[in-house]
C-alpha cells in the first residue's frame, strides 16, 4: 500500500513538471509569432520604389490606380501588392546563342529568319532600345501584365513581326550592297513607333546591326562584283589605247602639218640666205662626180 502511494505521488510531480515546460515553450512560441508578425506587418507596409523605377498598387489582384514614384511609401499591408516596372532605358536583341553569354542587353532572343523580295533567304540581327511610360504604369498592369509580359507580348512580338515583313518589301542586291539595311530599318521603326506608344512603352530606337545572307549568295556576289571590276578593267584599258592612238594620230597630223608649212614657207632665196648665213668662208674639198662619186678639189 505504501509502495503504491509513493510510486503515485512520484508519478504526479513528474506530470507537474511536463506540463510546466509545456506551459513555458507554448508562452515562447507565442512570443516569437507576434514578433514576426510585427516584422511581416511592419515590412509589408513601407514600400520603397528604386530611382528608374514606378510601382503599380493592386489589391487582391486588382488595380487601384494608385501609382508610386521612387522613394518610401505606406501601403496597406497583407492586402496590397506592388508590382514594380523599370523606366529606364531597356535593350532587346537578337544575335546568336554563342553571343548572347556575352550580351549586355536586357533582354537576349534569336535573330529573325525571313525571305528578300526576290526570294533569298536571310537573318536579320537588330536591337530595340525602349522604355516603360511612367505616366502609363497603371494602364499596362490593368491590360498587359508584368515587365516580363510587355516585353514578350509587345516588344518581341512586334518587333519580330515587322522584322520578318519588311525585308520582303526589298531585293536581296540592295539589301546586300546598297542603303536597303538603312531603308529597312527606318521602316521598322515607324511601324512600331505608334504600336508601342499605344501599349505604354517610349520607343527609343532600332537598329538593324546585320542582314546575314547564306554563303552561297555572297560567292555569287562576290563573284560578280569581281567580274564587273574585271569588265571596268578592260574598258579602261581600251579607253586609254584609244586615247593613245587619237593622240598619236593627232600628233602626226600636227607635225604633216608643219612639215607642209614648212615646205610652203621656205623658198630658194631662202635657202640661198641661211646657206650664207651659215658659211665659214672656207670651200668645199670635194664635189660630186658623174657616177655620184666623190671628187677631191685642188686646194687654192
């Protein structure tokens, strides 16, 4: 009977103790959840927006138009979110994927494949440099969605659209060796310039950096060009033999010419006056004989 009752009272100062350290780590847990709740409730209500950056209110999903500018701001915590959007200027580019690594732009994609009016197949590389309209935050969170979606429905879409289309408005010769790069350019600039303003986006620039044509068609024209220099070439070379022989049959006649001058000009009275002009006073030691042959004159 002892035995059971020791055993009993034994029993209760251990159930005593359980649920004394029970009490104790319940009290603990109860502390640390209301100091990150503090922290969480705290965090979540200041937000701050980057300098280059404008940030969008929603609340459970929705737009509630209201619109942050860089610097600390007061939301309603656990039931606003911000979605961030970057002002700054923004680069998309399309290279290839061993140049991508080594890219600076902001968004990296593959070059458009398409066809010349006269059906040569190309790869155009170009940039677009854009930016988000602060002023039109609200709008494209309400109809487009995140940076990462405008970029994608917008700006790679449109861009890639036109980079495809206008291309095929060109022959591939022009596009290779004449201003066609300019002219293709400047048109897919155009095209976008209003298309990107009415979805919220400043367009800053497009720049086509190179049409790449297959191998086959440079050797062709590269062999042609090398052909036309050779063409140039000879009509040169015949132009200037042509020149030559004008100018000696103009220098021949020029000296007919004079000789014929000459001829009219100079008469035996002349002729005679030079002669004396010109003696020495000596006589000649010879003359000539019947045969043409010479004879000695005595000396006088």
């Amino acid at each position: 009977m002892f035995n059971y009752i020791e055993r009993k009272l034994v029993k209760d100062s251990y159930g005593d103790q359980e649920e004394k350290e029970t009490f104790l780590y319940g009290k603990l847990a109860l502390h640390v959840f209301i100091v990150l709740f503090t922290l969480i409730t705290f965090s979540s209500t200041f937000r701050t927006v980057k300098a280059g950056e404008v940030g969008v209110v929603t609340r459970f999903g929705k737009v509630t138009g209201r619109t942050l500018e860089p610097g600390l701001h007061v939301v309603t915590p656990y039931f606003d979110r911000v979605q961030v959007y970057n002002t700054k200027k923004v680069i998309y580019e399309t290279t290839i994927a061993e140049k991508q690594k080594g890219s600076d732009a902001d968004y990296k994609d593959f070059p458009v494949d398409t066809n010349t009016l006269d059906g040569q197949q190309v790869d155009i590389f170009y940039t677009v440099r854009f930016s988000v309209d602060p002023t039109k935050a609200g709008w494209v969170a309400q109809n487009v969605g995140s940076q990462s979606a405008l970029v994608e429905k917008i700006v790679k879409t449109e861009s890639r659209i036109w980079a495809r289309n206008v291309p095929r408005r060109f022959d591939a010769e022009s596009l290779y060796t004449g201003d066609g790069s300019q002219k293709v350019q400047d048109e897919i600039f155009k095209a976008l310039v209003e298309t990107f303003k009415s979805n919220g986006l400043t367009l800053d620039g497009v720049g086509v950096r190179e049409i790449k044509f297959t191998d086959a068609y440079v050797q062709a024209i590269e062999s042609k060009q090398i052909e036309a220099v050779k063409v140039e070439t000879e009509k040169n070379i015949a132009e200037q033999s042509k020149y030559r022989k004008e100018a000696s049959i103009t220098e021949a006649e020029a000296q007919a010419k004079a000789q014929e001058l000459q001829r009219q000009t100079i008469s035996p009275e002349l002729l005679e006056k030079i002669w004396i002009e010109k003696w020495d006073g000596k006589l000649p030691q010879y003359m000539l004989g019947d045969s043409n042959s010479l004879i000695q004159l005595p000396n006088r």
